[in-house]
C-alpha cells in the first residue's frame, strides 16, 4: 500500500555548503552544514521562516546536530572537535550553555545523541570508544559516565533508546553494538552489514533498532533478542540517515544518491519515495506530528531543505 506525500515547501540556499544534519523540535527545525553557522526555521508558518541564526557556532563546520526529544536541549558536533550543548529559552531562542572537549581532537568526536530528556550525550569516536555524558551539570562539569569499548573501529553513528536503558552504534567495520546503560556492559554484537554502518536508529517504543549503510541495506534488529528480523531492500546507493515516525509505524530513509523512502514497519515495505536535488541526502527528519497529517524533511548537498507533507488529512 503507497502513501502520497506532497511537496509542502522548499527552502533554498539556507547554508553556502552541504547541509550535513537536521533537527526538530515541535515548532522550530534546525539545521548544520560546512559552514559555521547553526539556522533555526519557524515550522508553525506556512513559508517556514528563519528565526534565529547561531552565528560561528562552529568554525569548521557543523557535520552533527541532534534535539532531545522533549525539545529544550540540542547538541551540536563540529569539525574542530567539541560539541556544543545549546538551551532554548521560553521565547524559542536558542543560547550556548557549554561545551564538551575533554582534550579531543578533531574526529575524535563524531557522532552524537541525546537522550529523550536531554540530560545525557551519546558520542562515538575515531577509535570506536562510545562515551555518554551526563549534562544535568553545571556548563563547566559535564563529567563522562559511561565509556563502552568496540573493537576499535571507527564509530560513525550512535543512538540512545526512547526509554534510556541502551546506546547502539554502528562502526566503518560493519559492526553494530547494544549496549545496556543500567549495567555498562555490552548487550548485543549484532550480525553487521559487513559494510561501513552510516545510520543507527531505535524505534520510539525502544523494542527495534534499525542499522543502514554502505551496503544499501535497513536492517531491523530486535532490541531484547539482537536478532535480526528483517531486511528494508530498496535503496540503490548508501543509506546516510535514519529516522523514525513518533509512532514507530513508519522509518524514514535517506541515501547517496538523493532518494529518500518511507517503509511501513508492519509490512516491511516502502510506501513512497522522493528525490530531493541530485546530491547526496545527509539529513532526513520527521518533524513532531502536531496535526493530523505527517511532515518530513530533508537536506543535503543541494543546500535546500525541503518539507512534505502527507496528502490525506
């Protein structure tokens, strides 16, 4: 069964460079590219306006940028090496409330998570160690609590469950992790993909993880078990980004050669597909359902961000 989506609105030239990563919160989306600067789009107007931009908010450039899922606390990943915490305030702007160094260097910090709450960090490194850090702290003490071993491959995603009880990250090897946050200990090693793992996503309930990458492949991964229960086949380049539905009932794709799919869980099948440029697709999203129809969005390498909406409702 297909699903339509239309072409809501599109946003042009919103960053000089490759928009690397989008993040939502129920009224504002955010976005980070190669440039320095973090945009911030009004989603509650139908021309999604700008309404604030955090200016040099990394010099190098933004290659992560993720919201808790309550809306008051965003992270930001920057080719420097640090990762910024922001907090929004109660007229929805955005103010810096520290930094995460611990004497990183660039890369060493890749890839980032918060946590439902937003009192906890997920990062992935170079040399496959995954951190989680607690930010309830004050702006100068937000400690590391948790450092979970892999084999030492690069840690290119990582992802903390709805409830908090596990972090999973995917690494350049093909591996996938579960790791269980009550007892520090590791959970799953998951059958890989072989390939380079890009994206790692849990479902809102936290019972399916999902793994995609270099090998054009969505795994579905029971979170209790750590098997395997099925295979998303239909991307025809490498799946860049994951993310799902407040629902669960629908996973949202994104790959390398700019197509973005929606698969309905139930049925293991893909409802819809769009192209969005002819660039790689970085970032896809689903913005928090406040009405009744579904809303996504996404950017890339054509540096728009564009937003669709589901035809019925």
């Amino acid at each position: 069964m297909s699903k339509q989506y239309l072409t809501l609105h599109t946003l042009d030239a919103v960053h000089p460079s490759d928009i690397f990563a989008l993040a939502a919160t129920k009224t504002q989306i955010l976005s980070g590219s190669g440039s320095s600067s973090i945009r911030i789009h009004d989603t509650t107007q139908p021309d999604f306006p700008l309404a604030q931009t955090l200016e040099g908010a990394h010099k190098l450039g933004v290659h992560h940028l993720v919201t808790s899922r309550e809306g008051k606390t965003a992270a930001s990943a920057g080719f420097e090496g640090k990762v910024k915490i922001w907090m929004v305030s109660e007229d929805g702007t955005w103010f810096e409330k520290g930094d995460i160094v611990d004497q990183h260097n660039p890369g060493d910090i890749w890839a980032i998570a918060l946590s439902a709450d937003g009192n906890y960090l997920a990062s992935s490194s170079i040399d496959g160690k995954i951190n989680v850090w607690s930010l309830t702290f004050n702006k100068d003490c937000m400690p590391k609590i948790r450092d979970y071993e892999t084999k030492g491959s690069f840690g290119l995603c990582v992802n903390l469950s709805a409830d908090g009880k596990f972090t999973a990250s995917g690494h350049e090897n093909g591996s996938v992790f579960i790791f269980n946050n009550d007892t520090g200990r590791l959970a799953h090693s998951l059958p890989g993909l072989v390939q380079p793992i890009r994206a790692v996503a849990f479902s809102p309930a936290s019972k399916l993880l999902a793994a995609a990458g270099d090998a054009r492949v969505i795994a579905l991964y029971d979170v209790n078990s750590g098997e395997q229960v099925a295979n998303l086949v239909g991307h025809g380049a490498w799946v860049l980004t994951l993310d799902w539905s407040d629902t669960g009932e629908y996973l949202l794709s994104g790959s390398h050669d700019s197509k973005a799919k929606i698969w309905r869980i139930d049925s293991k099948s893909c409802v819809t597909t769009h192209t969005h440029g002819d660039r790689p697709l970085w970032a896809a999203r689903w913005l928090p359902k406040t009405t009744r129809s579904e809303m996504f969005a996404l950017a890339g390498g054509n540096q728009a961000i564009g937003f669709y909406r589901e035809a019925a409702g």
